[in-house]
C-alpha cells in the first residue's frame, strides 16, 4: 500500500473513502467513453462487458506475483490483454458476445452463477438479465459447495461456471452435481483452464502444497489442468456439448490465447439431455 493510501486510509472515514472510489471510477469511466467518441478511428478494441471502445487492453500484474502465479506461463503469450474499465479477460468478452447472440433466452432463464465474475455481472445488469450468485468463499447470495450444493433436482434453466473445476476436490462430483441441480433441457456454460499441450487432464494426487500446485498447474491454488478435449468430461455425464470458440469471434474483442497459456479461450455450452431425446433450447 503507497503512502498516500495509507494516510487516506488514516484519515478518510470509510463513507468518504467509499466516496471517492466511487468518483475515481466513474472518472475513469468517462474519461475512456471521451477519448472513444474524440478519436473513433483508432480505437480498435471493444469490451462488450462494459460496452466501451479502447485503443489498447492493458496488461495484469500476474508477473509480479509469483507466489500465486507461476510467472513461466506467462511468458510465451500476450499480456495486454485485460479491459482497464471492468477487467475483463478475453474469455469474459467472448461469454459477453455469446450472451448478446442468446439473450432473450437468458432473461427468460433462472440463472445460477457459481463464483459470479465482475465483469459478466456487469454485462447482466446492464442487459436485463438477472441471476441468483453462489461461492462458497467469496461474497454471494447463496454459500455453497459446487460438488453438494443440497438444491433440489432440476432447479435452474442456466448455470454458469467459469475456472472454478480446477479448484475443487472432486470436479466430477461438481459437474455431475450441477447436471442434477440443471432442469431438463436447461445450459450449463462453463469453461476452465486448458493447457494446449494436455490432451484430457493433467491431476495428480501426489501434487499436494501450493508451491507443488504453482508449479505444475500455474497457479498456488490450482488442482489440476485440463486439456483440449476436456468437454469430455461433460458428455461422460449426459450433456450434450458446443464450444464456444474465440476463434470464431472478432478481433475487436481480442479473443487471443491468455494470459496464462493454458488460458485457451475456449467456453463450453453443455445441454442437459432429458433421456434419450434431445430438448434443444437455442
Ligand atoms: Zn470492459
């Protein structure tokens, strides 16, 4: 913490710090929305989390933190790749796009989303679209383990899941939990890392401390890698799978590997079978 958030932190009672958070950030807001209508012609990204046009993304500070992120996958992709307004990484503007291609199905929808994500809470809201929150960790609505989440079958019409089966224990007893808790018919959207060089999963019991986790899986608390064909995993319990690529989005959104390398980009959109005849919702 710099010296003067220190003595802000001191001084400033929290409702006028509060305050001017508030104020640095819509400043911030306006002052990118201002640049974007004074030079349209060379802003050629878009974040459609939070609507804005950009000349450039910027970069994370995952580098700098090497206790939590393993700085060596880092190195071989790009950086800039995060929205300085909301945030969002690339695969958070590709979910947001998807989101505008389906959103008369999503604001119809009783949504669940596990670890709820700034950025696309942001896109919702601004979109109409509404959602119940669930984490087991961090602030939401609902407090519950992914892997028993004690709600009665066939509850929602949309979950959402997005890097949160490389944390669990047990990630097929989190998706087959969320394939129960899903109505027939209902979308699971989801995605987690994927490591381009693994072609299932990388998981081993013996990979115990952070530090074993930082090394083998990026990150210190990460338990496992996926791989390229990790959709697997989804139609093993009864989902029938898309992906949703980046590549198949434009550039504007920057939908590039990153970025960490395992960062492939890819979001999978699992359809709750009912029996054996398919219920398409799209
Ligand atoms: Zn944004």
């Amino acid at each position: 913490m710099g010296l003067n958030q220190k003595t802000m932190k001191q001084k400033c009672p929290k409702c006028l710090r509060k305050v001017l958070s508030w104020g640095r950030k819509h400043f911030k807001i306006v002052r990118y929305k201002l640049r974007a209508l004074l030079h349209p012609q060379k802003m050629q990204f878009y974040c459609p989390c939070c609507g804005i046009r950009f000349r450039e993304f910027v970069a994370g500070d995952y580098k700098e933190r090497p206790k939590r992120f393993n700085p060596e996958r880092y190195e071989h992709t790009r950086q800039d790749v995060l929205c300085p307004v909301c945030r969002a990484l690339p695969r958070h503007r590709i979910l947001a796009l998807w989101s505008e291609e389906h959103k008369q199905l999503l604001k119809s929808a009783k949504i669940l989303y596990f670890a709820p994500e700034y950025s696309m809470m942001k896109w919702m809201k601004k979109n109409g679209v509404t959602c119940t929150t669930a984490d087991l960790f961090s602030k939401a609505e609902l407090k519950l383990d992914i892997q028993a989440t004690g709600l009665p079958d066939d509850s929602y019409d949309v979950i959402i899941c997005n890097h949160v089966m490389e944390h669990v224990d047990d990630f097929r007893k989190a998706l087959r939990e969320m394939h129960r808790i899903l109505r027939p018919g209902g979308s699971f959207i989801c995605s987690f890392p994927m490591d381009p060089k693994v072609e299932l999963l990388d998981e081993d019991e013996n990979v115990l401390t952070e530090e074993e986790m930082l090394k083998r899986f990026g990150q210190n608390d990460h338990k496992r890698v996926f791989g390229m064909k990790a959709d697997q995993f989804l139609t093993e319990i009864g989902f029938e799978v898309e992906r949703i690529d980046g590549k198949d989005y434009p550039d504007e959104i920057l939908p590039v590997v990153g970025p960490a390398d395992y960062d492939m980009n890819v979001l999978f959109w699992g359809k709750k079978v009912q029996g054996n005849s398919l219920q398409k919702i799209s």
